[in-house]
C-alpha cells in the first residue's frame, strides 16, 4: 500500500516553460536545479516546504525547446 509521495519525475520538451509554467500559474516554487548528468540539467519544482517535489528533467537531455512553436492562426 503506497502511503505517501516523495516525488515525480516528468520529461519535458522545455524545462523552463515548465518550470515558468508551475511557479506563474500552478503557484508552486522552484525548490533547486542541478546537473544530473554531464551536460543534462533537472530543476525541481513543488509546494513550498518541498513535497512532493516535481523533478522536470529534459526530455533528449538538453534545456530548452527542441525546436519553435508554431506561429498561432
């Protein structure tokens, strides 16, 4: 029986729009970043106090959009 969560690990296309994403609109806070891997960067978002974090790690391993957005109709 799972009784608690410590945190979630999400791939994302753009970690920043992400993050931007959690802390304007979902009202959470970036409780740290780090390099996980040589050249890979993870940020981890969530409640204040900091659980259960969110852990954004980028989806091919680099921060940023993969490519541009469509331009909107």
């Amino acid at each position: 029986m799972v009784t608690g969560l410590d945190a979630v690990a999400l791939c994302v296309d753009d970690q920043r729009m992400t993050a931007d994403f959690h802390t304007d609109v979902l009202g959470l806070a970036v409780l740290g970043g780090a390099e996980a891997a040589p050249g890979e960067r993870r940020f981890e978002t969530g409640p204040p106090g900091g659980v259960p974090r969110i852990v954004l790690y980028p989806e091919d391993g680099r921060e940023g959009p993969r490519e541009a957005p469509p331009s909107p109709s």
